[in-house]
C-alpha cells in the first residue's frame, strides 16, 4: 500500500456536513472515510446526521460506500433517538446502498435496536479481526469500556479510537453499558500495542487539534497520568 493508494478523510459534523443541523453542530462529531483509490471502495465510519451528504462526498472523490464501520452503539454513531432528537444513520444508509455494517459481537444487538436495521445488516467481529477494502486492511481492536462493544480501527498507523480516546480526556463510563475497569484496561493494555508514531483520530473534536500523534497522547492527555488501575478508578471511576 502507498499513500496514493490509501483513501483517508476526516469530515466534522455541522462543518463538513450536515451544516444547517443544529445538533451535529454542537456534538462536533467526526466522521470517517476509509478506502483503497485504485478500487474506489470505502467504508463510512460511524455515519450520521446527513446520509446524502457524506455519500456525495464520496462521490464527488470517485468513491463508493461498500461497508460501515461501527465504532458503538451511540445515536450521534450510528443514529438513532437521543435526547429527544432523531439522528439518521445507518439505516437511512442502507436504504440508499446494500452494505454490511462491522460491529464487535458485544455491540452487534445494541446497533440493531438503537438504530432498526436488520439482523443480517450486522456482522459480527473479534478483536483483531481485519476489514479488507479493495487491498487496504483495517484491524479491529476491541475496546471496552465506554460501552461493552466499543472498538477502533488501525489502518496505515493511524488509529480511530471513536469515543474510547479523545486528545483530551476519554469516553465516559457513566452511561449504560459503560465499565471504567474495563476502559482503563482498553487504554493501558489493548491500545498499548499502538505504537506512540500512530496518529489519533478521535470521535469528537473536543480539543483545538483535530488528531495527534499517540505519544503526545499519553504524554498530554490526563488519563493516562494514573500509573495504576486502582489510581485510575479514584480518579474517574464513577
């Protein structure tokens, strides 16, 4: 794989698209496209908001969608009811294109029911299981914690960790499903893999810079200041 064979971009709710959707404006919510350029295969992470949107921007890069990555189950994910507002997603997605949408097994049933897309619309993965798109291949890393299901994706030493890790601070665990033990463990040990030259990509753009390199990660982000899970529960167990 080359860098000209890598498709990669990074779209911003409210900025990128979906700019007249007032909620998409404020969860500031990142959007990803990920393919193979001599293909013209890509997979959508997480989309929402404005389905023909980001569908014509693949268009408009000579792309087409044939797969969804589901980072969790989370409406401003995937869509759904929040807060009293309907987000479409993934389901309005497959009523435009035919494509599987890869979940982790834990968070399969969750993405079902938050947003009505059918049992075989949903296939079920492992952590470490890979994604091929034309000849690119996107690992999936399991990472519990902010829900049973949560995982991101490493492709090309770049990491989109969705709402398990921002620039600053982390998914929160006070929600359902959510398991602070467990999301100190998806941040020490089953990310501890990704080497620090790997550049975050995050879920949310909750701080000035849109990515970051990871060593700068674990060495400015305050969650990883705790040297110990037992320090890490006093300081953000709920």
């Amino acid at each position: 794989m080359t860098d000209a064979t890598l498709y990669f971009r990074q779209l911003l709710s409210g900025k990128d698209f979906a700019q007249d959707d007032p909620l998409a404006q404020q969860m500031v919510n990142f959007v990803y496209l990920i393919g193979d350029r001599s293909t013209g295969e890509a997979v959508i992470v997480d989309p929402a908001y404005d389905i023909t949107g980001i569908l014509d921007i693949l268009a408009e890069d000579g792309m087409r969608c044939t797969g969804v990555l589901a980072t969790h189950y989370h409406p401003d994910h995937v869509g759904g009811s929040m807060m009293g507002y309907d987000i479409i997603g993934a389901k309005e997605l497959l009523e435009q294109v035919s494509v599987p949408i890869h979940a982790q097994a834990a968070e399969a049933e969750f993405i079902r029911k938050v947003t009505g897309v059918g049992q075989n619309d949903v296939v079920e993965h492992i952590s470490g299981d890979l994604v091929t798109v034309g000849g690119i291949d996107i690992e999936l890393i399991h990472t519990p914690g902010h829900t049973p299901g949560s995982q991101c994706f490493l492709v090309d030493n770049r990491l989109v960790a969705g709402d398990t890790l921002f620039l600053e601070g982390c998914g929160r665990t006070d929600l359902p499903g959510g398991d602070p033990a467990q999301l100190y463990q998806s941040l020490t040990q089953r990310l501890g893999k990704v080497p620090d030259s790997a550049v975050l990509f995050p879920g949310h753009r909750y701080s000035p810079a849109p990515s970051a390199s990871l060593g700068d990660t674990r060495q400015n982000n305050f969650v990883f200041a705790p040297t110990s899970e037992e320090q890490w529960l006093a300081m953000f167990g709920q």
